[in-house]
C-alpha cells in the first residue's frame, strides 16, 4: 500500500500525470470506493487490499475525469482488459494513461503503454472460474424454452436502474438507445417485454466486447447475474471467431467487421 501511495506522490510532484484514480476506504469497513486523488498530500488515502476488486477503467470515459487531464489509474486485471478493449474501439490513444497494475500479494507494475499491457497480460490468458463454467453448462443443458424462461424470468425483476450500464466500462456512449425518444426503441416503463428487450439488446452490444469483470451483476440491486449472458456470448464468439476480449489493443471485434467471404452458416 505504501509503495502504491509513493509512486502516485512522485507521479503528482513530477506532472507526470494529472490525477490518480485508485481506491479508497468505503462507507462500510468492508468497502473500499473510487477515488480522484489530485494533489500529493490526497495520496495518503489510497489502499490496496482484498476490498479493492472493481474495475476502475469505468471512469476513464466518463468527460468528467477525462477533464481532469492525463490519468494514471490503479487497474487490475479486467480494467487492464478494459483498456485494450477501448483501445482496440479507438477509445483511447496511446500513452494517454499510466496504468499501475498490481497482482493478488499487492506487487505493483507501472503499465504506461498498450504494449506493456498487452505483455503483461500474455501470461495471464482470459479464463472462466469453475464456478463460471459450471453455472453455464447448466444453463447449457436446458432447452431452447427452458432457457428463454429462465432469462424472461430474471429479467422480470429489473428496475430498470441501469446500474449496470453505469458500472461497464464499456458503456461509453453519450447517449444511450434507451434514452432516445425519437423514436423511442424501448419503453422507459419498467416491465416484462421491454425489460427482455434491454436486456438482450445490451447483450448484443457487448457480445465479443465483454472483458468479464463482472461489475454489472455485482451492480444489479436484484441480484440478476449478467455477466452470465454475456459470458456465454464470449465463449460463442471465442469458439467461432478465435477472439477474445481485452487481449490486444488493434485486434478488431466481431461486431466492427465485415468480409464478404463470410459464409454465414449461422443463418442455414
């Protein structure tokens, strides 16, 4: 932790950067929360432990910190992910921030290039838990109707909070289909129908994109898993395109691509 709070002094002092984004203590003592740190003296109230697990790459997009000028961000594994992925959306140049990523016993490396990032997460490949595979092939086993209920059924709890749009990083638009009202795609009322339709469009948009940090589920007030639909969609996209999310910062999606060699067997 120490070390952590000096390298964002010294990063301050020099102008190498504008602020730090990294965690600090939460409303609760087993909480920890984001923070900006500006000044050197503010360093002070970084920590680094087992309650620092969210993915803080979420705020670089927001214009508000963007603002604030050249970042450098405490980032584990799913924000360095994130920000390959936002790279590889044109989202982010080059050496615009200073990534300090750390491992499980609090060891930091400063990351301040796509390529550094990408080297670094070489050794550490995109994986699902046991727990993840398991909570899919059960899913998996069910029927075509069995399958569409179980997702109706989830989906019926939504408040229609967007609480996961907030927590992806990468939900970036400045406007969201939801909020457009000419012509309004989906109804601002929260029940059965348009909730499936949020829900499944959401999907879409981060199908081959969703580094699987998990923050929308960990977001939901209901309790609704959604980083389980979208890792079943990555794991589709893995096992028909070879990609994978987070993985390079040129390495183009499924969704931004077009070949006219495609042979499209999925509509036969």
């Amino acid at each position: 932790m120490e070390a952590l709070r000096k390298r964002a002094r010294e990063l301050l002092e020099t102008g190498a950067v504008d602020v730090v984004i990294g965690y600090g203590a939460g409303s609760a003592p087993d909480r920890a929360r984001a923070i900006f740190v500006r000044t050197p003296k503010q360093a002070d109230e970084l920590i680094l432990d087992d309650r620092c697990s969210r993915n803080l790459a979420v705020y670089l997009m927001k214009p508000e910190v963007q603002a604030l000028g050249r970042p450098a961000i405490v980032a584990n594994v799913p924000a360095l992910r994130s920000i390959l992925q936002l790279a590889a959306e044109s989202q982010m140049a080059d050496g615009r921030v200073v990534a300090i990523g750390f491992n499980g016993n609090g060891t930091l490396t400063e990351l301040p290039t796509f390529k550094a990032i990408e080297e670094y997460l070489a050794a550490i490949p995109p994986a699902l838990t046991p727990e993840e595979l398991a909570r899919i092939a059960t899913i998996e086993k069910m029927s075509m109707a069995e399958r569409f209920a179980f997702w109706r059924s989830l989906f019926a709890r939504c408040l229609r909070c967007y609480a996961c749009r907030a927590a992806c990083p990468l939900c970036y638009c400045g406007k969201c289909f939801v909020e457009c009202n000419q012509p309004q795609w989906i109804p601002a009322i929260p029940h059965e129908e348009s909730n499936l339709e949020w829900h499944l469009t959401r999907a879409m948009h981060l199908a081959g994109r969703c580094i699987n940090c998990g923050d929308c589920a960990a977001a939901c007030p209901v309790g609704i898993p959604l980083n389980v639909l979208t890792q079943m969609l990555a794991r589709e996209v893995a096992g028909q395109f070879g990609l994978h999310a987070g993985t390079s910062s040129k390495k183009e999606y499924v969704l931004s691509t077009f070949k006219t060699d495609d042979k499209e067997t999925f509509i036969r």
